[in-house]
C-alpha cells in the first residue's frame, strides 16, 4: 500500500533526525520548539527513546499496509494512536517558536499522519 510505503519514508526521514539529535549534532533548531541548538544529555535520551518509538510504528504502519508480515500484533490499533499522536505533533510544530520546526517538521509530522489513517482504515477493508 502506497500510504504505508510514503508514511514509513517520511517517519524514517524524523527517526533520522532524531538519530543525529541523540548523537548531539547541532539540529535542534528543528525539534522540541527548537529552543535548544545542541540537545542537552537528558534531551539526547529522549530523542533516543523516541527513534525506538519511531521505528517500532514504521514496522506497524508497514505491517497494516501488508508491506511486510511480521505478525506484530494490534497493527490497525497501532495506526490509529499514531494517527492521533501526530496530528497532536502537527499542532505543536505549527505552535513552535522555531522557524526550521514550523516549516519541516510541520508537513512532515502531517504527511505522516494522513498516512498512518489512511492506512489503518484501509487495513480494515
């Protein structure tokens, strides 16, 4: 399913960022409001934590849309939460005092988010 394969794409292309985030590479501008440059070490952790969130939900929203099998279980449930998280998300980055985040990460956490419910509706047919 094409909404699986773009949405995957595009949440890969956020798990990344927040790789080289983690690592403490100076692109903070384009996360978390953007109010630190270079995270600080508890920071750097979140975005860890957060790159695992992000590719177990790759691995669902791929599943849902019958990419791959991988007998993950819930996979529709998943998609749906993911669905609400990032639209949350979207709302946040459009609030962001950033002006990297409001311009990248906005149509991107959007881009993904569409997918996510996309998918998982049509997973359901």
């Amino acid at each position: 399913m094409l909404s699986a394969w773009i949405g995957s794409i595009t949440f890969a292309g956020a798990a990344i960022l927040y790789i080289l985030l983690s690592l403490g590479l100076p692109y903070g501008e384009f996360a978390m409001g953007g109010k630190h440059r270079i995270m600080p070490s508890q920071m750097r952790i979140a975005c860890a934590i957060s790159v695992v969130i992000q590719l177990i939900a790759i691995l669902y929203l791929l599943q849902a849309g019958n990419v791959i099998s991988i007998g993950l279980p819930f996979d529709r449930g998943v998609c749906y939460f993911f669905t609400v998280y990032l639209i949350l998300n979207t709302v946040m980055n459009i609030l962001s005092k950033s002006k990297k985040e409001r311009l990248v990460m906005t149509p991107l956490s959007l881009i993904t988010a569409i997918c996510f419910g996309f998918t998982a509706i049509m997973s359901g047919s």
